[in-house]
C-alpha cells in the first residue's frame, strides 16, 4: 500500500526510541529504505500504547486518524492525499515557508524545486541591484542565507558519512553541489569529492558499496539462496569495508 | 457502594478488553495538531531533519516500530 501512495505524494516515516545503533543495524540488515527515525520520543505525545502504532497526519499538520496500521484503511488515506504537495527527495530542495511575491517568487521556486544554485545566482544579483527596494533586498540577503545555511548541512553531513564509511553516500552529496553550484560552493565539493576518490582507503570502500548495491539489485531479481551467495561475495572480496559489514549483516537478517 | 462501582469499571474494562475499538481510542485524537517528531538521528535521509514544520502541504504517515 504505501508503495502505491508514496507515488501519489504520501510520506511515509518510521519512528523509534530506540538508539541509533540498534535501529542503524536493524534498518541495515532489513534493507529497509524508507526514512526511520531513532531516539524519538514522539509516541509519548502522540499517546501511543501499544506498537506498531499509525498515525496519518493530514497536509494542515493535524491528526487525521491513528490507530493499528492493519486497520488503517486505503480510503482514509486517499482522502488526505486529496490536493497534498508532492514531497521533493531531492536534497537539494529548500522548502521556503512564505512564498515571495515579485522578483524573489522565482529564485524562492527554484530552491524550494532543487535549483538552489540557480536562485543563488539570481538572489545575489538583486541583493547588489542598486534598483532593487530596501524589501527586495532583505527579502534577498534572508534567502540566500537559508541556501548557505542549507548548502552547510549538506557538506556537514556528507563528511559525517564519509567519516561513518558510507562513503558512496558523502560522494553522491559533493557531486550533486559539484553540479549544482558554480564557483566557491562547487568549487569546494567538486575538491572535497576528487580528494576523496583519490584516498586508496576511501577507494576500497567506494568499491565495496558498489559491489553491495550490485548484489542487492540482483538479489531483487533472484531467489534467497542466488541472493545470499551474492551477499556473501560482498564479504569474501570486500574485506574490512563498511559494505562487506553490512553484507554480512543482511546476511544474519535474511531468514531463508 | 465500593463494590458497586468496582463492578462498574469492572464491567467498563471489560466492554474495552472485548472491542470497543475505535481508532481514536488508542492515541491522539483526530482533529489536534501533530506534535513534532524530534528524532535524534534519521537514516535513510540526506537534508534537513525530517520534522512537520518542514513536511507543510505533504500528507504524512508516521509508523510507530521497534525493532524488537
């Protein structure tokens, strides 16, 4: 079911109290690919008794219905997804709040469609336009601070997987501002992203996480057992990578 | 007197137990406002962290789990 409305704009999350370990090696072993939070203590709020526990929140920020999800209805949740936005995944997406009227609607659009680089570009040019209103350019220098707060937490964060050897990951981060952003911005990424496939370390686990995605999207294709030896070459060739632990671990958490 | 009303959330408990079941009865009503979800860490997600005030317009279904 929630393939089938994922399309039609429902954003679905997973959330636990649990700590990150424990739900990282869990989300891992199950190949779960949705957003899944840990730490949270939501279900406290949300006056959660018993799990698993749904709660569909309709697009005004209100509860819409809660309750078991096998009791959670196909019906319920076409009438919420009536006039919903789809969510971007893009990364590079910066939702603004109010959207702005005159020359700041279009740069405004563009970072909330993931063109930051783009509306960056724009903003500036009306921030140093000496013809622009004491507004535009407030309304301006705001935006463009939203965009380097936001291009912040995506380096911050691309290093932090790199760090956690989920490098693939932090690559596909610094190509994305890379081509997203001219000067400084791409500039450093584009550095950030060379130096990193240039690490022989770094390297093996680049070559492994490909090597795991390969196998799992084969193993989507086969049988558990083609799907198993797949893994297990993960962990035969990749030794001491990240990929060959989380092989291992889907291992263990595939029941043939 | 006592045992009259000991009876009577006797029974109450009871009609709860067999299946009263409403999907309100369990959680937040329908109607309030979603309280944030405030999670420590996300996985799956590159961005921002996933919150409500970042989730306007969007329809949201937040599955509640364990991994135990």
């Amino acid at each position: 079911m929630n393939d089938e409305f994922a399309a039609q704009g429902l954003v679905v999350v997973a959330v636990s109290d649990e700590d990150a370990k424990l739900v990282s090696d869990y989300v891992d072993s199950m190949g779960i690919t949705l957003p899944v939070a840990s730490g949270s203590r939501a279900s406290g709020a949300y006056g959660v008794k018993g799990i698993p526990h749904s709660v569909l929140i309709d697009t005004q920020g209100k509860v819409a219905w809660s309750g078991s999800p096998y009791e959670l209805s196909k019906g319920t949740v076409k009438e919420v997804l009536k006039g919903a936005k789809k969510r971007s995944t893009n990364f590079l997406a910066i939702p603004v709040e109010k959207e702005p009227e005159g020359r700041l609607a279009a740069p405004a659009k563009s970072m909330a469609s993931g063109n930051p680089g783009k509306a960056l570009s724009a903003l500036r040019a009306i921030s140093d336009d000496a013809k622009s209103t004491e507004a535009e350019k407030v309304g301006a220098t705001t935006l463009i601070a939203a965009i380097d707060e936001h291009v912040k937490l995506l380096n911050d964060q691309a290093e932090g997987f790199v760090g956690a050897r989920d490098v693939l990951k932090g690559l596909t981060v610094f190509d994305a501002l890379a081509k997203e952003f001219s000067g400084p911005i791409g500039d450093a990424a584009k550095k950030r992203a060379e130096d990193i496939r240039k690490d022989e370390k770094l390297a093996k686990e680049i070559a492994g996480a490909e090597a795991l995605a390969r196998a799992q999207e084969q193993a989507a294709k086969l049988g558990s057992g083609k799907a198993k030896a797949k893994f297990q070459e993960v962990v035969d060739k990749h030794k001491g990578t990240r990929a060959a632990e989380r092989a291992a671990s889907m291992l263990r958490g595939k029941k043939s | 007197m006592k045992t009259l009303l000991a009876l009577g959330f006797l029974a109450l408990g009871s009609l709860a137990v067999v299946g009263f079941k409403s999907p309100a009865a369990d959680g937040i009503q329908p109607g309030a406002e979603a309280p944030p979800l405030n999670a420590k860490t996300w996985f799956n997600h590159i961005g921002r962290p996933l919150e409500l005030d970042n989730l306007g317009g969007n329809a949201v279904l937040v599955e509640f789990w364990a991994t135990w």
